[in-house]
C-alpha cells in the first residue's frame, strides 16, 4: 500500500481506536493491526513504526494528547493516548463518513 494511502487511513482508524477511551500505545499497535488485515487481506503485515510516527504526528495536529504512566513495580511506563476535544470533532466526523471502521475495531458508535 502507498504511503499516501496508508497515512489517511492509519490516522481515521487511530483516532476511531480512542473513541471509547484513552489506550496505550501497544494495544493500539494490535487493534490497527486487526484493522489493518481486515481492510488490505494478503497485504502482509503493518509496520509498528507507521503507527507509532502517525501518533506523534496526531499529537503534534492538536488531535491527541499523550502522557507517560508509571503501571507497576519492575515495568516499563506505557504512553497513553487520548483524544483532545478537537481530535474527537474530527474523529466523530470521519466515522460518520466511514462507519464501518468503528465495527472493525470494536467501537461501539450508533
């Protein structure tokens, strides 16, 4: 898949991913992953770099905020994310225009 095509779809199945709430990074590694197969079959597997740099890119937009949580003794902090009032206009307006991207990630939308 191109580049610019995969950037458009990585950001709307992200933003639709914290629609529900606020995730950490990895777990939204794997609900785009499952996205990402149940949208572009045979097409191998997404780079987790593409998610983590979309990310970054959507935070730097004003669409999400991230924030470093120290989860238990002896573990790595995990960075979560959540979407900005902004980040959700956008995000409820794309999913109005795409609804079945909600279904594939497990949000729960009308």
């Amino acid at each position: 898949m191109a580049k610019l095509h995969l950037e458009p779809w990585l950001g709307r199945t992200l933003l639709a991913s914290l629609l529900p709430r606020e995730r950490y990074g990895l777990e939204l590694v794997d609900r785009t992953e499952i996205a990402w197969r149940h949208d572009n079959p045979g097409q191998g597997a997404l780079d987790e770099g593409s998610v983590y740099a979309s990310l970054r890119g959507l935070e730097h937009r004003g669409l999400l905020v991230g924030k470093w949580v120290k989860v238990g003794v002896d573990r790595p902090r995990r960075r979560y994310y959540a979407l900005t009032p902004r980040g959700q206009r956008v995000a409820d307006r794309q999913l109005a225009a795409a609804p079945g991207v909600s279904r594939v990630i497990g949000g729960v939308r009308p």
